[in-house]
C-alpha cells in the first residue's frame, strides 16, 4: 500500500460484518466520520477498507451496492510508526457504524471532525 520506500507495518485484515438489513447511505456517512477522526489523530495511517477482496477507493460507491455480502468488508491499517494501539477501538467503531444505530457517528456540526481517539 505504501510505494514511499519506508517500511509499514500492516494490520492482518478484520472483517468487519454488516448487522442492517442493508447498507444504507448513514451507514457510510458514519464510516466516513469514524475514520476522518482516526485519521485526524493518526495522519501517517493509512486506512483501507476492502470489499470482497478489493480496495475500496471512494466509500460512497458502496452506497450503490444496496444489499452488499454482509461479511466481504474488511478493515487494513498500514501505519509507519507501529502504533497500533487504537485500531481495536476503530474496529469496534466500524462494526457499530455499520449496524442500525450509525446515528451517532453523523451528528456533528459541520466541517469537524469528530473526537473519538
């Protein structure tokens, strides 16, 4: 994922289960936020969701899949520093951003990040 010549360490990847009926767009918007604050906190990281095997480049194509396979989502972080102490809690994060109570993770005001890490 890093082609910079550094070397990264790389999180085995996670499946990350869809518990909606389907995935609706909240549910996107919410991974969106989730990960803006990761990244707000961790900057060198990279985070990378794949669906079925491939990288997802712009989460809100997967708005387009309706229905997806609700256990093709899978999270990787790539990180130079070897910090890995909060991909647990964005895990966490993630699985209930991509249940019914997303919610929570697209209520802020607008242009901030919210404060989760």
């Amino acid at each position: 994922m890093s082609g910079d010549g550094e070397t990264a360490i790389t999180t085995a990847p996670r499946t990350i289960v869809i518990s909606n009926d389907e995935l609706v767009h909240g549910n996107i918007e919410a991974w969106m936020n989730i990960i803006a604050s990761y990244r707000e906190r961790h900057p060198d990281h990279a985070v990378v969701i794949f669906y079925e095997g491939e990288p997802v480049n712009n989460l809100q194509t997967l708005f387009r899949k309706g229905v997806p396979n609700k256990e093709a989502f899978q999270l990787v972080v790539e990180t130079p520093d070897g910090f890995l102490k909060d991909v647990p809690k964005l895990f966490r994060l993630l699985v209930e951003g991509a249940g019914p109570n997303y919610r929570r993770y697209i209520e802020k005001e607008l242009h901030k990040v919210l404060d989760l890490f």
